[in-house]
C-alpha cells in the first residue's frame, strides 16, 4: 500500500482544511456535537436534526464540495474519489455530517445519473445535491427482505400512468421524504428478476401511507409505507418498463460499501476506553483484554479503509470486497457495545437520561442490529463473499427462471 501524497493532494487538503476551519467546528466528543444525532427521541428532535443537516449540505453546494464525484454536467466537481476520500478525512474532525443526505446521493443519484432520461436529470439531481428535497428507499417488504426479486408490490399499467398497491417496510426516514425509489411488480407473468420497473415516486401523492417503526431504542427512523391505488406517471419510469432489475442492481452495489466504510468516532476505541477510565476500570483485566480486542479489530477495519484507499489514490493493489467491510464492522461494533455496557456495570441497566451520557451506548447497542439487516443480511454477505472472493459456486435457485406467479410465495 502507498499512501504517499503528492503535492496537489497536500495542496488540496489544506484547501479542505481551511474551509471547514470558516465554516464548522471541531468535534467535543461529548454530547455537546450536534452531529452525534438528534437530542432525544422526539419526532421533533428528529425533525431539527435532519434540518441542520440538511443546512450543512447547502453549505457544502454554495462552496462546491457537494457532489465532489458527480460529473459536471450533473452539478458535480467532477473529481476523483481521491477527493471524496480526503475531504471525508477532514470532515470527521469537525461537527458537522449532513445524515441520512449523504446515503441518499449514493443512492439515488447513481441510478437517475446512469438510468434517467435527460428530463428526469435536471429535474430530480439539483435537489438532491443541495439537500432541498428528502428522497427515500423503497425496496424491501414483509416477504422480500434478502430475496428482494421476489417482490409483489404490483404496478399495473393504466394508460399514461402505473397503479401502485402493496407495502414496503425498513424505509429510512420515509416520514420526512419528498420523493422516494420504489421498485415494483409490473409483469407477474415473467421470471422475478425480469418483471420488475424502478419508478421515483412523490411521496405526496394519495394513497401513499407512512407509518414510523418505533425501534428498540425509542428512535422511528426506519418506516412502513403502504400503497393504496397510488398513481405514478409513466415518465417516472427509470431505465424501462420491466428493466428495473439493472436499476436496482445499481442501488445495491453501493449500499453494502456504504455501510461498511466507517471506523471509529464517538462511538469507537476512543469512546469505550474514555468510559472505562471515567469507571477506572482499565485496570481490570478483563476489560483490558476487551479493549485491546477493540481496538484490534477498529484497526483492522481502518486497514481495510487503507486498502481501499491505497486502490483509489494510486492505483495499487486489490480493494477489499464491500461484503467484508460490511460484515466486520457489524461484528466489530457487536463486542464493542457489549464492553461498554460491561464497564457501566449495574449503570448499563439503566437507559436515556438516567443513564450516563444520557443513554449514548444503551442507545448505539439496542440500534446495532438495524446494520445486520441494513444493505443485506450478514447471511446474504457472507454469500457473497464465498461467491465473489473465494470463487465458490453460486446456490442453486430451482425458481430462477420461473414466472413469478408460479414461485412458492412466504
């Protein structure tokens, strides 16, 4: 690996460096940053985070450093992930993120930039760049979570329009979407990953019902949202009637990557071995050996970053399987809760503000099990893997090319 830099890059990190010096603040680490997530459980609190973050994206589009991988002529800088790699460095210092905003751009920018007629371009991209409008995903369903192809959420042709009904589930802020990507059914009678069309859908629209999951932690940030005779325009189709399984496939290289590309922050090494000094309990020796086994495993997934990195800035060597990543982190982050919650001790029972720093682990543990589902399941990945890194044979699927009407439904 080489993670030499050459001059222009220096150059350019000092420009980063002193941009987010005029426009932002270093991070605390204490409850004090903002950038933590929302203050408490509220759909108002929720609400008023996702604004400032969306204030921070508008201040990344008035100074050129939204959309640093976008093309130009989608409103982008055009830049390499060399630059996306270095800025995203620079920024985890301070106490901004724009949220859920960035996953959306990686989601749903892709496909209208690749898929998209040049009407649905300039129509949807500028305000997903600047963070005006809220866009969400609209994939998974009560019996379509892993095998998403075996969707049954129908679309049914009428005339200029589709009538959508039928219900999808897991949807990311879905109760403070403008718009969001939906995938749906339109031809029963063609093999499942052949009749499915990829439509934006306003979210606005009758018929369209959104009803917030209160998760274990108390947060509603995943949603249901049902289908009842929505009507959505044709030419809100992207990539083609009963084509939109090479659209999604577009969403879904970049979600599981997505997911597995952070290592540490507040609630890191960093953050459990400042809990366990405040208990004085690195001393212990089994919470030492806890922690070493954190901070190993923090490292290694920062390695597999370096990789990753190595690969974009230079060119050099093989970028580790987004799956990995994916899965690493999860088990990663798994053992770290569990310690923190170990060094609190008879604290760890308690939870929100009677707990210390306000319930911050007893909240990072009871959420952890939305990123083993988030992206694919760890079964899914640890498929993938076999498939794509070790090279073994794909399982078989007896109803591949079976219309999906006849496929044994859940």
């Amino acid at each position: 690996m080489n993670f030499d830099e050459s001059p222009e890059e220096s150059a350019l990190r000092a420009e980063i460096r002193a941009f987010l010096d005029a426009n932002a603040t270093v991070k605390t680490g204490t409850e004090a940053d903002w950038s933590r997530g929302p203050a408490d459980d509220t759909e108002d609190a929720a609400r008023a985070y996702m604004e400032r973050c969306r204030a921070w994206q508008k201040v990344l589009f008035d100074n050129g450093w939204a959309g640093i991988t976008w093309p130009t002529e989608f409103g982008g800088r055009g830049d390499s992930a060399a630059v996306a790699v270095i800025f995203g460095q620079e920024a985890s210092r301070y106490d901004v993120t724009n949220g859920f905003i960035g996953a959306v751009q990686s989601l749903v920018g892709p496909p209208i930039m690749r898929h998209g007629t040049p009407e649905q371009q300039a129509r949807f991209l500028p305000g997903l760049l600047d963070g005006s409008v809220n866009w969400c995903q609209l994939f998974s369903e009560p019996g379509a979570g892993s095998d998403l192809a075996a969707l049954s959420t129908r679309a049914v042709r009428d005339g200029d329009s589709f009538i959508v009904n039928g219900q999808k589930v897991w949807n990311t802020q879905a109760q403070f979407a403008d718009w969001g990507i939906l995938v749906a059914r339109t031809d029963p009678d063609a093999p499942k990953h052949k009749g499915i069309t990829f439509f934006l859908l306003d979210m606005h629209t009758p018929g369209v019902e959104v009803r917030p999951l209160v998760q274990a932690t108390g947060q509603a940030h995943f949603n249901e949202v049902f289908f009842n005779d929505v009507v959505i325009p044709v030419e809100n189709v992207v990539g083609g009637i009963n084509e939109g399984w090479a659209v999604t496939r577009t969403v879904l290289s970049s979600e599981a990557g997505m997911i597995g590309s952070g290592a540490g922050g507040s609630n890191g090494f960093s953050g459990v071995l400042d809990l366990a000094r405040r208990y004085g309990r690195t001393s212990d020796p089994v919470i030492r050996q806890g922690l070493a086994d954190a901070y190993a495993r923090e490292r290694m997934l920062q390695l597999l970053g370096l990789r990753m990195q190595s690969f974009i800035l230079n060119g050099r060597g093989n970028p580790p399987d987004p799956s990995v990543m994916k899965n690493y982190m999860v088990g990663a982050a798994e053992r770290r809760y569990d310690l923190a919650l170990e060094i609190e001790g008879a604290d760890g029972m308690l939870d929100k503000v009677d707990a210390p720093q306000k319930g911050f682990w007893q909240t990072n543990h009871m959420g952890q099990f939305g990123s083993r589902i988030g992206g694919g399941t760890n079964e899914v990945h640890r498929n993938m893997i076999a498939e794509r890194a070790l090279g073994l044979p794909r399982d078989i699927q007896p109803d591949k090319d079976l219309p999906w009407k006849d496929i044994l439904k859940a």
